[in-house]
C-alpha cells in the first residue's frame, strides 16, 4: 500500500475498448487507477512503482499478463493479480494458479460488476495478508525481546548462585583454614626435624610423613577451589551423584565445628544425573550444612544425625537429606525456598541458600519438597529426571 493511504489499481489490456470499460467500472473507487494498453509499459511501472493488484490481460503482443505476474510477484509477494483472458482452458487456470494468481476473468466481460467484486475481494485478501505479515512482524520483534529478557534473566541467576556461594565461602574457608594449620604444622615440625637429622633413613621417614601432609592440604584446597568456581565455566555432564554428596559432607565437615554431629550415608552406585557437577555440589553443601547447624542447635549433645540417602525409581533419581534436629514450624514452611526468607540471626546468613538450592534443582527439570516438624527434625526430598 501507497504511503498515502490508497490501493494502486494497474489496469493491462492491448484493446482500448476493454481500458474504457475497466475505467468506468473503478473510476469511482478509492483507489489510484492506472490504465495502460502495453505490457512493456505494465513492467515499468512495477519495477519503478508500487502496485497492489495487477488486472493484466494474458495475451498481450509484448511482454504477456503471465511474465507480468511473474515479475509482479518476484517484486513483492504480496501483490494480487487477476488474470484476463478470452481463452478459458483449464490449462490456463492452472497456470495462474501455479504463479499464485487471486483469480482470472474470461472475456468478453459480460459482467463488470462481477470483477469489480473479484478486485475488492483480491484487496480484502492482500489486507489480511498484511496484518499478518505485521503481526508476525510484532511476533518476532516481542519473541527477540523476551530472548533478551531471558538470557540477561539467566546471567542474572548465575550472578545470584555464585554470589551466594562466595558469600558462604567465607565461613567454610574460616573451618578450612583450621584444617589446614594442622598439617602445616606438622610440616613444619618435620622439616626442621630433618635438617638437624643425621640419620638417613628417619629423615627420609621424615620427608613421607611430609608429601602425605601435602597431600591432605592439596586435596583441601582442591575441594574448596572446585566449590568456589563459577559454574558458568562449566559444561554439562553426567553427574554421579554419590561422589558429589561425599565431597559436599567433606567439605561441610572440614568447614565448621561438627562435633557430635553423625553423618549417615546410604547412596546406591551408579546414580547420575544430567548437569553442572559444581552447581549440584552446591545444593548438597547448603543442605548438609543446614542439617548439621539445626542438629547442633536442636538435638542433645552426642545425638545429633545427619543422614543423606539416594536411590532410583522409575525414571527418576531421589536423594533425601534428613536431620533429628530443631525442625521447622508448619507455617514457615511454605517461604523457606523464598529468596532472602531465614530463621537464622542477623548476620548469620543471607537468605538466600535455599532459594539458590530450588532454582538449581529446577533448572534441571527436578523438584524438591520439606516435610518437618519442630523439635523433630527435617527431610528435604529431592528427585531428578534420569537422562536416556
């Protein structure tokens, strides 16, 4: 359609006596009218101008009405054409209807008010299809929007799970350090043992005693460097989840005071799931250690039970995780997944670990759920699809 608001009408015919025909019959229409007598003239006009329908005779002694919707349609797809010809055949129509012509018209035209019906029902088609074609417009530009909206929605997430772990990292890397400072220790005894030992074979003694030391501190820091990388740099894979849970109580009980607290494990082998092995550590460090703050703070001294089980039914993989401590009232419940949602005191956590636990969990199509009672302990139950 013209800028201007009007439907350009080009009217093809080599007999003047059909042109004065057509005129009379679209000359009071709304639409810019265009009437020539030549094809070569008709192909000018489409490829220097904007043309909404085509009314083109088929024979035409130059350029004929079938190159003329060829070349109509090869400018823009949008534009109808109707087919004039005194030779109906169904050749002829199948011919039209291959070039993706509206319509034809036998001539003579016995009947003018039936063209000009076939011209406004061809306008009426080409107006649906261009508010589809603005629609779809629509569609892609908001679609390219919302892509937007979510990738810088998923940077955002991943901003806020690496956050909550560094800020976590804080009180691990405290415990840690403690369990580093003994080994160290006993380095540094041995190595001065050593310099002022003369036998041979007790300083050698000395020096395995010394690479064993290294090792623990080594596979430490391993630990807490893996736990602190950001998952973002890490592929997909399949997880097993057994050695993931060891490694998150490993690191839970080298980070803080577990004394009295018993850790329980019942994982059946070869247990996998599909994702990051650095985000699903996550989720059991802050679950473990969650168990173990609620045994210290809500079972007697000595009894306290951290139990983490896993196992497989159907298509999926549950892991429990279960506590005998202080338990969770029945209306806090529903909010403890909430972000910045904590029963701990100020300054004692963020607020947002199992927030950060529940969106990982179903980032990878799994679910979790708590069922707990005060005084009587917590389960957290977890299930993830298993990947075929």
């Amino acid at each position: 359609m013209k800028s201007d608001g009007k439907k350009h009408l080009l009217v093809v015919d080599d007999e003047p006596v059909i042109l004065q025909i057509l005129k009379a019959v679209f000359e009071e229409e709304p639409w810019k009218l265009t009437l020539v007598g030549a094809g070569i003239e008709a192909k000018r006009i489409i490829e220097q101008e904007h043309v909404d329908l085509l009314l083109t005779d088929k024979n035409l002694p130059d350029v004929n009405g079938m190159e003329l919707l060829r070349i109509a349609k090869q400018k823009e797809p949008l534009t109808e054409v109707i087919i004039l010809t005194g030779y109906g055949s169904l050749e002829t129509a199948l011919a039209a209807i291959e070039l993706d012509a509206f319509d034809y018209v036998l001539k003579p035209l016995n009947n003018v008010f039936d063209i000009r019906k076939k011209v406004r029902q061809a306008f009426a088609k080409q107006d649906v299809s261009l508010e589809n074609r603005r629609l779809i417009a629509a569609l892609r530009e908001k679609n390219g929007a919302l892509e937007a909206a979510l990738e810088e929605t998923r940077a955002l997430q991943a901003e806020l799970i690496q956050s909550e772990k560094l800020a976590g990292i804080g009180t691990l890397a405290a415990g840690i350090a403690h369990e580093i400072s003994s080994p160290l220790f006993g380095i540094m005894g041995l190595a001065e043992a050593i310099a002022d030992e003369q036998d041979l074979p007790l300083a050698q003694s000395y020096a395995r005693e010394i690479v064993e030391y290294c090792r623990t501190v080594r596979d430490i820091v391993v630990e807490l460097s893996s736990y602190s990388r950001a998952a973002t740099n890490e592929y997909l894979t399949t997880v097993e989840l057994s050695r993931v849970v060891l490694d998150a109580i490993r690191l839970v009980e080298r980070s803080g005071d577990t004394s009295g607290v018993n850790f329980e494990t019942n994982l059946e082998p070869d247990l996998h799931v599909h994702a990051r092995t650095n985000e699903l550590q996550q989720v059991f460090v802050n679950l473990v250690k969650n168990a173990t703050e609620s045994v210290r703070e809500g079972a007697p001294a000595g009894s306290g039970v951290v139990r983490v089980s896993a196992g497989r039914t159907g298509n999926h993989v549950w892991i429990t995780v279960s506590d005998n401590g202080a338990g969770i009232e029945a209306d806090k419940q529903k909010l403890i997944f909430d972000p910045f949602y904590t029963t701990k005191a100020p300054g004692k956590g963020t607020g947002l670990g199992l927030n950060i636990v529940y969106r990982i969990v179903t980032k990878y199509r799994g679910a979790i759920h708590v069922e707990s009672a005060p005084g009587k302990g917590a389960t957290f139950d977890l299930r993830f699809p298993i990947e075929r």
